[in-house]
C-alpha cells in the first residue's frame, strides 16, 4: 500500500494542544470569476479530486520533492484550507507546487501542505470569505466517479464544503484496492458530490463500512460533525 495511504489508515488523531508556530495546512483555491463563476457542484467535485491527487502524486511518494511536507501533515491533524481567487491571482498561483484539475467549468489546485506561518504571499493574499456559490441540479454520476454524500442538515459555504469533500477523497482511497486506485487515477480522481434526503443520510450512517468525516469544528460547524459520508458498496 501507498505509503501516505497506510498512514491515513494507521493514524491517531491528536487531542494536545499544537503550537501554532508548527500548524500545517492544504490549501486549496477555487477559481471563481466574479463574470462567469462556475457552478457548486464543479467546484465541490473539482476540490475533492485535486486533494487525493496531492497526497497519491508521484513526488508525495518517498525521495519524491513533495514527500516529507506532505507526511508530516499527515502525521498531525489534517487540516485544509479554502480560499478563493480570480483573474491574475489565479494564475499566480498556479507557480506554486501542487495540482489543477479541472470539473465543467470549475478549476480547484490544491497546493502540498506546509505550515501556515509559511504561506507565501500568493496564497495569504487570496480571501477565505467570500467562496459561497448557489445551488444546482447535478447531472447523472459520471462513470468511474466515486459518490461523496453531504449532510442535508448542514449548512457549508462552497469553501467549507470543498474542504469537506477533500478529506472524504483522501478517507475513501485507503479503501480501495491497488487496480482500483489505479483506474480512478487515469480519471483524474473523478468524484460525484451529491446530497441525500434526511432519510437516505441516515440510511447510510448505517451502512457497514460507511465512511464518515467528522469535523473538528474550528470553522462553521460545531466540533464531531459529520459532514460527508462515502460508501462504496
């Protein structure tokens, strides 16, 4: 198994007190035009791929240039960061290490982690607020996509969710197998957001081997909520 996988699987979750000096973070920026901005959905599908395809990146793995930057986020609590750019701020960006991809009209790069005392000026600069975007109608589940379910009862902006989304991404890759993993890579980590009914969300807490994210509560939702959930069977 993939050795950033392994620890996802084998990791402990950290309750002490961090100095803030060594808090790392994965940002990771929307584009959205204020012109022609993209639609939620696009944008939520987008940010789940590009998370898993950081961590799953050849130069993630070991003597690779993003390796230990990416492990020692992992190591500790994995925390993502959400922010919004346009127009030259975006294609600032995109000099930096990490990886775009692309859903509809909707461009998200999620960025190798580092610590948030480091950010660099192009990314302090881009605005955290501002990221929420309507509601749509998805079309069918693309084939090959892996369904991340959103808690009806939880309200997120767009930048919350796409946090939310990528840890489910990265929760869900340790469950598959090695040909598995591989066929989703050759579709760029396609993902397929959706949201349940109440009914159909709590029908699937039940499911065994559900996988759920629950947050630690720091931004917009109290602490332990479960935000996303993934089943594959």
């Amino acid at each position: 198994m993939n050795e950033i996988l392994r620890m996802l699987v084998d990791r402990h979750y950290a309750t002490d007190e961090e100095d803030p000096a060594e808090v790392r973070a994965m940002p990771v920026v929307l584009r959205i035009e204020r012109a022609d901005p993209p639609c939620r959905t696009d944008v939520l599908e987008a940010a789940a791929a590009a998370a898993i395809a950081v961590c799953l990146d050849p130069r993630a793995e070991p003597g690779g240039e993003w390796h230990d930057d990416v492990v020692a986020w992992v190591r500790g609590r994995i925390r993502k960061v959400s922010r919004r750019a346009r127009g030259a701020h975006w294609e600032a960006v995109q000099a930096l290490p990490g990886v775009t991809l692309t859903v509809g009209r909707a461009q998200v790069r999620a960025f190798v982690p580092a610590r948030v005392v480091d950010l660099p000026k192009e990314l302090s600069r881009l605005q955290i607020s501002g990221s929420e975007l309507p509601g749509d109608e998805p079309g069918p589940v693309p084939e090959g996509a892996h369904l991340l379910w959103l808690n009806p009862r939880v309200e997120m902006t767009a930048g919350k969710a796409a946090a939310q989304v990528g840890h489910a991404s990265m929760l869900l890759a340790p469950t598959l197998s090695e040909e598995e993993l591989k066929e989703w890579a050759a579709l760029d980590y396609r993902c397929a957001v959706r949201t349940p009914s109440p009914a159909e969300w709590d029908a699937l807490l039940a499911r065994p081997g559900v996988v759920v994210v629950r947050d630690a509560g720091y931004t917009e939702v109290d602490p332990g909520t479960a935000t996303v959930a993934v089943c594959r069977s």
